[in-house]
C-alpha cells in the first residue's frame, strides 16, 4: 500500500474513532482500534475543553466531532487528495498557526499538512488547546509514520520550511512580515452574508438560525450580515430565529446580549430585537456576539457586484439562487474537506512547496 493510501486510512481510522461522539450520544463502539486506551481519554478531554472556555459547549464540542467523522470517510479523502498531485516534492515541516474561535479550527490545516506528506509544527490557540494534541496522539498509534511528524509548541517558532497563519487582520500585518522570507498562507478575519429576497419559506429561516446561532456566531461561516430588499418586513426571519431562544440561557452569551444591547441605545442606534437577538442596520460585515447586521440592496446584479468587490470579507454567501457559489440555508458549519477557508486551496499550496 502506498504511503498517501496509508494515510488516508489513519485519517478514516479517525474518522471512525470520532463517530462515537455525538449529540445524541457518547457511545462505545467495539470495533474502533485502540478504543481502550483511547475512548475515555478523550471523553475527559472535551469535559476539560468545557471547564476551559465556556464557549465550548457540550453541544458545540460534539458538534464539531460530528461533523469531522463524516468529514473523515474514506471516500471523502480520496476524492479529495485526487485532485492535487501530492506527494512529489521532499517532505517539508509547515508551521500552522491555529485560531481559537470554535472546537478543532485548526484541524483542516492539521490534516492538509499530514496528508501532503509533510510534518506539521503547530501552534496551538490557548482557547482550543485540549483536543487536537490528544487526536494527534490517537493518530501515531494507528499510523506509525505519523510519530514524528507531529510537534506543538508553546514558544517561538522554529526550523520550518513554510507557514500557514490564521488571526485577525491586525496579527495578519505582523504576520505577513514576519514569514515573508517563507511560502506562507495568512488569513485574516472574514465573515459570512445571507441574501434574502421576501420568498423565503419558514423552513429557511430555521434553518438560516444554524448558520446564525452555531458556536455563538462565532465562526468565520457564521451569519453575521443579511442583505434584504427595501421595505423589508422581518417578522418571518424573528419566527424563524424563535427556536434558538435557549442560547440566551448561556450566561457569556446572555452578558454579551445585555452589554451589546446597553451600547446600542444608549447610542441611539435604531435596533430590533427579540429577547435573544438583535439585528442593526449597518454597513460593516463583522457584528458583535448577539447581534446580525442588516443593509438594503435596491437590485440583485448590483448586489453581486458589490458582494464581489467585497470578497476579501466574505466567507461564505447563503441565498437560495442567487449566487453560483452560495451555500444553501443551514449548511456553513458543514464544509466539505474542498471547502477552502478565504478559497485559498491549502493542498495546492503543499503540493508546492
């Protein structure tokens, strides 16, 4: 078996390994390798990630284990290794600088750089510190080529060939300087759109409050920008929204509806809102935790046009026949493995270096 073979099926072993962490339920499985010495161990490390960053839901680490065990099927990998040429060039050691935003943001780099062929040198967000170095673990055990090839580090950064940089538009400027000498990817804050045009159905706007409401908003996939016709009436978009109220019963969301709510009108600002969200009218694309920004569009074209201008912004566009690239409602927290983060194809990129 050839050695990208090889590691495609560590990765689907891990696949399988994080099918038995799901919202309905934790659940042993008999026949997933080296269970024993693995399946509690990580049972305790989302119950750690929980105590360390109250954003980190229950709900929200599995969640996000769901959606990499059917990210990780065999047959996922393969046909998404197939369309870069990997494997031709020596084996470099990538430095992947992780963002902390949401449970296991860092793991696509994590994976693409494994996959390539290369050793990954990652640096962890102190906010998602706990899961990926015991996933890292689970993975030299199934595919022993893998030990030594994996290293964090806490500290200063050293002897790696490339970069790939996640952070603010801020740490990107200091990011863009400091590894100018090397092959690098940095990515900067981006946000995602909805386009609505008045047809939506009930069930589209339930499923927008996914897109909306998932780890908080927090996510650069996350729905933080409607775009409406004038005159638009958002009574139906409220319905929609109604079967997330819970989340208010988070008490760093409930704060941050409460302190984003004082801002709003002691500035005067014109806000709707319903008990747990707050829509605004605004330019910028960025809103705070419980709050979604709103802007009128006078015409379609035009909007795509602007969208376009903008798409250093924008992650993704969530509209029903709009757009060639949008994202159908209640479907950005699943990306498929050829989803590229700010459309940078980071397999491309390795197979280059």
């Amino acid at each position: 078996m050839d050695k990208i073979q090889q590691r495609i099926q560590a990765f689907t072993k891990l696949g399988d390994f994080l099918s038995q962490f799901s919202r309905k339920s934790i659940q042993k499985k008999d026949a997933i390798p080296y269970n024993d010495l693995f399946f509690d161990g990580f049972k305790h490390q989302l119950k750690i990630a929980e105590e360390n960053n109250s954003w980190f839901t229950k709900d929200n680490l599995l969640f996000a284990c769901e959606n990499w065990s059917e990210a990780l099927s065999e047959e996922n990998i393969k046909n998404w290794v197939s369309k870069e040429n990997l494997g031709k060039n020596k084996p470099k050691t990538v430095a992947v600088i992780m963002a902390g935003n949401i449970p296991l943001v860092g793991f696509h780099d994590f994976l693409s750089v494994l996959i390539s062929g290369h050793s990954v040198l990652a640096k962890l967000s102190s906010n998602d510190k706990h899961l990926l170095p015991f996933l890292a673990k689970y993975l030299e055990y199934v595919y022993e080529d893998f030990k030594g090839k994996i290293s964090f580090t806490e500290g200063k950064l050293e002897g790696f060939d490339a970069v790939i940089a996640t952070g603010s538009d801020n740490t990107a400027r200091y990011f863009e300087y400091y590894f100018k000498d090397k092959p690098n990817i940095i990515r900067k804050n981006r946000n995602s759109v909805a386009v609505l045009t008045g047809n939506e159905t009930t069930e589209d706007f339930e499923k927008l409050s996914n897109d909306v409401f998932q780890y908080f908003g927090l996510g650069c996939r996350s729905v933080s920008k409607l775009f409406v016709p004038k005159d638009y009436n958002f009574d139906d978009f409220f319905r929609g929204m109604f079967n997330k109220q819970e989340i208010i019963n988070n008490v760093k969301y409930a704060n941050n509806y409460d302190y984003n709510k004082a801002v709003y009108l002691m500035s005067e600002f014109d806000i709707l809102e319903n008990g747990f969200l707050m829509i605004k009218e605004d330019d910028s694309y960025a809103s705070p935790i419980a709050s979604v920004f709103y802007e009128y569009y006078d015409d379609l074209d035009n909007l795509k046009i602007k969208l376009y201008e903008d798409r250093e912004k924008i992650q993704c566009i969530v509209a029903n026949g709009f757009h060639e690239n949008e994202i159908p409602f209640g479907q950005t927290q699943h990306p498929q493995l050829w989803d590229y983060a700010d459309s940078v194809n980071t397999l491309e990129f390795l197979a280059k270096i």
